[in-house]
C-alpha cells in the first residue's frame, strides 16, 4: 500500500497547502492596498498640509510687502516717524512668511528656489530703493520728487509668479490625488475579485481532491454495510483517505472470509443437526427397542420360571430389568435435553400463572400423597416456548417435593420480581437443603449427589433447568444463604415494551378472580 500512495498529498498536506496559499494572497493584497493607501495618503497630506498652506503664506507674504511699501510711502510724503512704524514690520512679518514657506516647501526645489528670489528681489528693493528714499527724507526735510516704484514691482510679480506655481502645483496635486484615489480603488476591487477567485478555486480544488473522494468512499462504505460484501473499494484522494479506503477495504476482505466460514460453518452445523436428528430417531427407537426386549423377555423368564429359580437368580433377573428400565430412563431424557432450542425453539407470550396451574395439575398426585403446599403470588407473561417453560417449572417443584424433609411436609414458596425488565424468581422449599459446595455440580448433566435406592431419577433435572432459563436469556443459581431448605433464583426476560406500571397491572389482572 506504500507503494500505491507514494507521491500523493495527504488531506493535511492539502490543507495547509491552502492555507498558506490564501495567506500569501491575503499578505500580498495588504502589501499592495497598504502602497496605494500609503501613496493617496501622501498626495493629500501634500496638498492640505504642504502646497494650500503655502498659497496661504504667499498671500501673507505678498500683504507684508505692501505693508512696507505703504510705510515708505507715507512716510516719504509726511515725514512722520509713526507712519514709518509700518516698513520694518512689514519687514519682519516677510522674514516670518519666508520661513514659514521654507519650512512647508522644504524638498521642493524649484518652489524654494523661487522663494529665495523673492526674498533677494525684495532685499535689493529695501537697500536701494526704500532705505536711500528713507534717509534723504530724514536729512532734508522734504519729500523726494520721484521714487523708485519698478523695483518693487518686480518684486511682486515675482511673489505673484511664485503664487501662479503654487496653483500649478495644486492643480497637478489635485489630478495625482484623483489617479491616486483611482489606482487604490482599482487595487482593492481587483484584490476582492482575486480573492473571491482564490476562494472559489480552493473551494473547487478542496471538493475535487478531497470532498469528492471521501463521498466516494463513504458511499462505498455504505454500499458494504448494506450487505453487498462483494463490492470492491477502490480509494482516490489523498494519500490518508487511499489508506482509510485501503484498510476498509481489508477490513471487507476480512469480513468476507469470515463471511465464508461462517457460512461453511452454519453448513457443518446443519449437517451436525441433520445428524443429531437421525441419532434422535436412533435413540428413540432403535435403541429402545432392544431394551424394551431385553425387559420383557427377563421379566417373562421371572414370571415362567420362578419356582425353578432360586433367590439369588430372582436378583440377576431384577438387576437386568431394572438396569433397561433406567438406560430406558436415561435415553428419554438425553432426548429432551438434546431437543431444548433445537426441537422447542418458540418465542410467544407465556403466561406462567397457565403454566404452573398445568404444572400443579401434572403433579396433583405426588402433591396429596405428600400433603405438599405451593404458595405462589401472581406470575407474570414472559416471551418463550410454552413446553420448555412447563418442564422448567415441573423439574423445580417436583424436585421440591421429591427432596422433602421426613419430618414434615413440603412447603414450596414462590416468588416474582421485575427488574428494569428483567423478572427474577425464586422457587423455596423446607425440604433437606443443598450443600453449598455442591451449587455449581447440581447443574451439570447426569450429576447425583444421592444414591439411587434413596431417591429416583437419572439427575438430569436441574442441567435441564439451566439449560431452559439459559436458551431464553436468563441465569439460575442456588442460594447459599438459605440453609432450611434449597431456594434456587433464576431470570427470565420480560415481555419487550411493557413498562413496570402495565406489568404491575397484568400481575393485578393475574390475581383477580374470574
């Protein structure tokens, strides 16, 4: 079988195979999503936090100049101090927006170089055009005739220029942050279709090279364990569920050869009964016959011949039919400890109260030459075979009353209770009582343990009640605790179904008067 799985995956295998696929996919995804997400979020953050704040500074910086302009100027025309007050913090709120630019526009390199024209343009302007302006006010009293203004134009379209990039700049931000948003959008949805095709190809894939396979063998399996023997497993899939199929299929092997024997062997028992049959038919004729003649023709030479024999031939011829008379004995009932489960084999409700008033009746003479008495309670219906439960009972209370007590009557008392649908019965007496030792021998066939001159019978009895309570399920046993007398317990099954309240109830019907 090793040779058959070599190079197959075993379910394991395919498992973590899949697994390990979906979390590459599932990695992979987060690494490309996190890129994209990482890219849209950088174009933004560039947008608000770097190029709209700058715009923002550059009006403030264009403002600042004007400032310093309007301060020269008024200045110029009244030479009051206070209204110069204007030009140097218009000054240092344009250093102040200068910073700020460089500090937002820091790695833009074309932006800052253009900010640093601004600031040169704007410092040539202060030392050549406002600052002389400023001083020759202050040393003749009286306003210049003409100022140069083109400076500082030149320094505001150059504010303005750096204005028209920063919005050039927005714009080209804006159109990246919307192919931005575009190519995240496309990662992501193109992630989810691939996904969900991962998940549909290891579904497919799972069902083909696992599920399918293991359908198959369970039918399979199902198909044997309905009892087609004869069908042949043939495992596919992966490697461990080849070798579950494999040894299921052994497993059938086995069970098919077993199968065989056991045929072979209910053919072998036929044929053993077939044999017990004709033994049977033996015995009860063939055998018999010759001792029934060997009886009659000593007991015809006693009766023509008696006054020609002498006391001790009386005896020989006494001793021969009496040794027929009990082989006779011996045969009948070898015969019916045979038959038990193979001639009275039935299974129907007995009702025992029945049994044991035919029971009594059978025994009615031995009962009022012993002045026995039977105390019996309500019995109840058991399944079985009415002529095996009839000889149970009469081997038991004839038993009881032929191993009475000499000093008293027998007194038989009988017993009934169920348990969980098991019934278990006693049967009493105050007779001579077994001895303990004895417990498991008076069960065994043919097995005495008085002399013959004392007590008749062949000591088959008992071996015929073990092997009646035994054929319908139960256990029998003596009682060791109980020594005035004998009291054997055995069990009996109930009637399948039948709760303990409806059993109650039969007992009350049972005992009711008709």
């Amino acid at each position: 079988m090793s040779l058959i799985l070599t190079g197959r995956w075993t379910t394991q295998r395919w498992f973590a195979s899949v697994l390990v696929g979906m979390a590459v996919l599932i990695v992979g995804g987060a690494v490309l999503g996190a890129q994209a997400l990482a890219h849209t979020t950088a174009v933004s953050n560039r947008l608000s936090d770097r190029i709209s704040p700058a715009r923002t500074t550059v009006v403030e910086l264009d403002v600042a100049l004007l400032d310093q302009a309007s301060g020269v100027r008024a200045y110029l025309l009244s030479g009051q101090d206070e209204l110069l007050e204007a030009y140097p913090q218009g000054a240092a709120a344009e250093r102040a927006a200068v910073d700020r630019l460089r500090r937002l526009l820091a790695g833009e390199a074309a932006l800052l170089a253009e900010i640093t024209e601004v600031e040169r343009l704007a410092a040539q302007w202060r030392t050549g055009s406002a600052d002389p302006l400023i001083d020759a006010r202050r040393r003749t009293g009286t306003a210049p005739a003409t100022s140069d203004d083109q400076a500082f134009e030149t320094v505001r379209r150059q504010v303005a220029a750096l204005d028209d990039r920063l919005v050039t700049e927005r714009e080209a931000g804006r159109a990246a942050l919307d192919r931005s948003r575009q190519i995240r959008n496309a990662v992501f949805l193109g992630l989810a279709v691939l996904l969900l095709a991962a998940v549909a190809s290891i579904a497919v894939l799972l069902r083909v090279v696992v599920l399918r396979p293991l359908a198959q063998l369970g039918a399979a399996v199902r198909k044997v364990a309905a009892g087609d023997f004869e069908h042949q497993l043939s495992p596919r899939g992966p490697a461990d569920v080849a070798a579950l199929g494999h040894d299921v299929e052994a497993m059938r092997g086995r069970l098919v050869d077993a199968l065989v024997e056991s045929r072979q062997a209910h053919e072998e028992l036929r044929r053993s009964n077939a044999d017990l049959e004709q033994f049977a038919y033996v015995a009860s004729h063939d055998l018999q016959e010759p001792l029934r003649k060997v009886a009659s023709f000593c007991q015809m030479l006693q009766r023509r011949y008696a006054d020609a024999l002498d006391d001790r031939a009386q005896q020989y011829i006494g001793f021969a039919v009496d040794g027929a008379t009990r082989m006779q004995r011996l045969i009948n009932d070898l015969l019916a400890f045979s038959r038990i489960g193979r001639v009275y084999d039935g299974n129907h409700p007995v009702d025992l109260n029945d049994v044991l008033d035919q029971v009594e009746q059978t025994l009615a003479n031995r009962i009022g030459e012993t002045g026995a008495q039977i105390v019996r309670p309500p019995l109840p219906t058991v399944p079985g075979d009415v002529t095996l439960l009839t000889m149970l009972w009469q081997n038991l209370l004839g038993n009881a009353i032929k191993f009475r007590h000499p000093d008293r009557p027998p007194h038989v008392e009988i017993t009934a209770a169920d348990s969980d649908g098991m019934w278990t019965f006693t049967v009493q007496d105050n007779g001579i009582g077994i001895d303990p030792q004895f417990a498991d021998k008076i069960f065994v066939i043919f097995q005495r343990l008085h002399p013959r001159d004392q007590y008749t019978g062949t000591g088959i009895g008992l071996a015929i009640c073990k092997r009646v309570v035994e054929h319908h399920g139960g256990t029998i046993s003596l009682d060791a605790s109980h020594t005035d007398g004998a009291r054997l317990t055995f069990t009996l099954p109930g009637l399948p179904g039948l709760p303990a309240t409806e059993a109650e109830a039969h007992l009350t019907r049972s005992a009711a008067p008709a």
